[in-house]
C-alpha cells in the first residue's frame, strides 16, 4: 500500500494534466450535444454518453494528482506528451462509433486521430451531407481542441522534456519557462489566450469574406488549429478570390508563435513581433516559394499571371503552415511545384505554432551552424558562436535541434518504406508519410491519394502511431521507451 501511494505521488502532476483535459473534451461534446437537440437531429446521446464518461474520467484522474505540492519531472512530462493524444483520440472517436457512421472501431480511431492530431486525413467525406452538423461540428472542435492542446504542450511540458529545442530563443530569450504547476498554469493561460484571439480575428476575416456564420467559425477553428483538408469544395467551388485572401492571412496566423505574440501584446509592441529573425524568415520563405510556383505555373501555360500568383501563393501559405487547403487541382500541377509544396511541409510554421514540421527556429540554427562550420574549418583558430536575433544559441540546443533532425529523416525513410507495402508508389508512400509527421494529409492528395475510406486496417492504425508520434515531437517517446528499459532493467 505503501509503495502504490508513493507511485501516485510520483505521477501527482501527470495525472492532474490528464484529469484536466479529459474534463476539457468532455465538457466540449456538450456543445455538439446541443446543437443536435437544437437541430432535432435525434441521436443527441452519442454525445452525452461520451461527454459523461469524459468528465467522470477527468474527475477521477483530478482526485489523484490532488496533493501535487512539486514540479513536474521529465519522465512524469513525457509520459503525460505520449498518453494524451491517444486518450483525447479514444475519447473523440466515440460519437463517430455510437452515431453508425463509421461502425469499425479502426476507422473511428483513424478518424479521431487524424482531427485531435489536426493532420486533416479522413475516411469520411463533410462535404455531400452524409454527414450530420453536430458530427461536422465536432470535427471541427476536435481539431481546434488538438491545436490548442499541442499549443499548451509545447509552453508548459515540452521545455522540461526536451529542453524547449529553441523555443526559448523567441522574444529575445525573455519567456520563462517553469517546472512548477503555477507558472505552467500561467503559460498556458497566455497560449489559450492568443490561440482564441487569432480563431476570433480568423472567424471575423471569413464573414468578412461572405461566408455564413456557422460556417466561418467552422472554417476559423479549422485553419487555425493547421488541420485544413484538401477537398475540393473547401474552397475551389467557391471560386472568390476575397475567401482565400482571407484563408490565406488565417494560415499565415496560424504559423506564429504565440508567445511571441504574448509578448508583443503584453508590452504593446509590433516592433518585437517584425523585429523575430523566425518571423522573417518565414515570410521570405512564404514570398520566394510562393514566387518560385507562381512562375512554374506561368511558365508551364498552367494558368495566366494573375492565377499564376493567386494559387501560387495559397498553397505556399498553406503548406508552409501545414494547414494543408487547397484551392486548385495542385495534383494535376508540374512536378516542380507539387515537390516545392512536399519540401514546405516538412519546414512548417514557426516554433510554439500549432503547425507541424521542423520549424523555422530548428532550420535557421542548422543553417547557421553549417556556415559556422565552414568557417571554422577555413580558420580553425577562430573563435565563432551561433547566434539567433544577436543572442548566442547554447551548443546544448544545437545538438538537440541535430538529434531531432536526424530522427525525424529516419523516422520518415522508415515510414515511407513500411507504407509502400500496402502498394502504393514510392511518392504516394513519402506523401502519406510525410503527411502523417507534418499534421499536413494534404501531401497524400499532391500525389493521387483522395482518402482513406478503403485503405487497410493495419495501414489506418500505423498512420495514427505516426500522427500522434509527430505530435509529440518524438524526443518524448524515446524518452519514454529508454526510462521503461532501465526501469525493466533495474528490477529484472
């Protein structure tokens, strides 16, 4: 008895942050619930009975990291980073079971998955009303909900397992980062606070734009969480040039960092935003690639110049933030620029967005310490430092951005290969694969793959191990997997 109150003790705060989310999720199926008395739809139980188990869950893991009096440890951080996503997936893919929509159990974790982990896969299709409002609704909250929650992650527990890989390198090293509940509380008030300011602007430019409320707030949740999907009638139906200039400022939205935008806010200073190298260098990247595609589609005669640059730049500004919105047939574009829009997945948004990919942060620090070891083999007797914004970068994160780097590749080859046994081509599987660690399923559909709705079983379940491992920035699962050796270790 003795032994399992100290087990408790040592896991107090991971199971408040488990208690905490569950209750937030189960408390968020009860607007889903609502809006299918409200619209009669006749099924409104499927939510309440998942909503229920939810905060009944919540309460019981609260009452077990009651007595947390300490701060959270590294081992206690990555468990809780591995163990959300597949119990918010769980959680969510309840309605999609117990509403007969999809029956298999595979194919609504799938689909579960693929919204919390904002990817934008889906074996269903949203847009021909097959689907009920509140299952779209849902949807949409999951999506929204997996954004903030990667947003919270990444301000509160991330810094104390994977020592922040750059984050800290934002608003000029002046966030603080803590291993105490108090000041992870704080942090994560200031995330949720500029993630809802941004769906509010978002929501505010798609009325703007024409569109229906309900569906504007959809469309905002949706874009800012990073989880868009590429069906046509998201936007190609519509046809209007002022919805996807006001998609495309949403996207752009959702690839800054929101501390940064906490710490502009909080000193009322626009000046520290545009002064962010990462801010810079996501716009020159956003400007040249969008440039690069707009020129091939112009040179190849695929559209005019005007159009040319329309769909150059959305779909930079949607690959870019891994949103993954398409707003023409980008299958059917030259190799030159479906292989651009490959390559801006895995670079993604900036550091502490909800988007995938390697961030801005990690690809400026390599590049950096490239050029600086070029010159150190030149002058080996040169004394040279990395530095971001005029700071130097500790070579404690530079080794950490490399290890990532190095992982996430092979995590990627070794993917790619695995897909391709279900007989895809080569691309197809480097699409789905990098869809899957970039949060951006988009990628699948540049090279033939509309859906998932009759893919294999074992195929949909190794996708959702690869969505949830690209949220969880893979350091914390092998974190997890060598504390479990050595604890096997230690007591075999």
């Amino acid at each position: 008895m003795l032994r399992l109150r100290q087990s408790r003790r040592e896991l107090d705060i991971f199971w408040l942050l488990m208690g905490g989310v569950s209750e937030i999720i189960g408390f968020a199926m009860l607007v889903p619930f609502a809006d299918s008395l409200l619209g009669q739809e006749g099924n409104s139980w499927v939510y309440l009975i998942p909503a229920v188990l939810a905060i009944a869950l919540g309460m019981g893991f609260g009452w077990l990291g009651r007595d947390h009096k300490r701060q959270i440890h590294v081992w206690e951080g990555a468990l809780f980073m591995v163990l959300v996503w597949p119990l918010l997936s769980v959680l969510g893919m309840m309605p999609y079971v117990l509403s007969g929509i999809l029956p298999n159990p595979v194919d609504a974790l799938f689909e579960s998955v693929a919204a919390i982990t904002t990817t934008g896969l889906s074996c269903l299709d949203y847009a021909h009303g097959s689907v009920k409002p509140s299952l779209i609704l849902w949807h949409s909250l999951m999506n929204w909900l997996g954004g903030l929650n990667f947003i919270i992650i990444l301000s509160t527990v991330l810094p104390q397992v994977s020592g922040c890989f750059g984050l800290t390198l934002s608003a000029r090293q002046s966030i603080f980062f803590s291993p105490v509940w108090n000041k992870m509380a704080e942090s994560a008030r200031q995330g949720f606070g500029v993630y809802a300011s941004l769906t509010g602007l978002s929501f505010l430019l798609y009325l703007s734009a024409g569109i229906e409320p309900f569906s504007a707030l959809m469309r905002a949740m949706v874009t800012l969480s990073s989880s868009g999907t590429a069906l046509p009638e998201a936007f190609m139906t519509h046809h209007s040039p002022t919805l996807e200039l006001a998609a495309g400022i949403s996207m752009i939205m959702a690839g800054l960092n929101p501390l940064l935008c906490w710490k502009a806010w909080d000193r009322r200073s626009l000046r520290l935003i545009f002064r962010d190298t990462e801010l810079q260098a996501y716009l020159a990247l956003l400007f040249a690639g969008g440039g690069l595609i707009a020129w091939n589609l112009c040179r190849t005669g695929v559209y005019g110049v005007e159009d040319s640059l329309r769909y150059g730049f959305f779909q930079a500004a949607s690959f870019l933030s891994t949103s993954g919105f398409v707003s023409a047939p980008c299958w059917d574009w030259p190799d030159f620029s479906r292989l651009l829009l490959l390559v801006f997945v895995f670079v993604g948004g900036c550091i502490g967005s909800a988007g995938g990919g390697l961030k801005v942060m990690r690809l400026l620090v390599l590049m950096r310490m490239a050029v600086t070891e070029v010159r150190h083999t030149l002058h080996p007797h040169m004394v040279v430092s990395i530095k971001i914004d005029g700071l130097p970068v500790p070579m404690k994160i530079v080794g950490r951005v490399l290890s990532f780097f190095y992982l996430f590749f092979s995590l990627f080859i070794l993917s790619s290969i695995v897909i391709s046994l279900s007989g895809v081509s080569l691309m197809q599987a480097m699409g789905i694969a990098a869809g899957c660690l970039t949060s951006t399923g988009s990628t699948a559909d540049l090279f033939g793959i509309a859906g998932f709705a009759g893919a294999p079983h074992w195929l949909e379940l190794f996708c959702s191990f690869l969505m949830i491992l690209g949220r969880i920035e893979i350091f914390s699962f092998f974190v997890l997997i060598d504390g479990g050796i050595r604890s096997v270790s230690k007591h075999w």
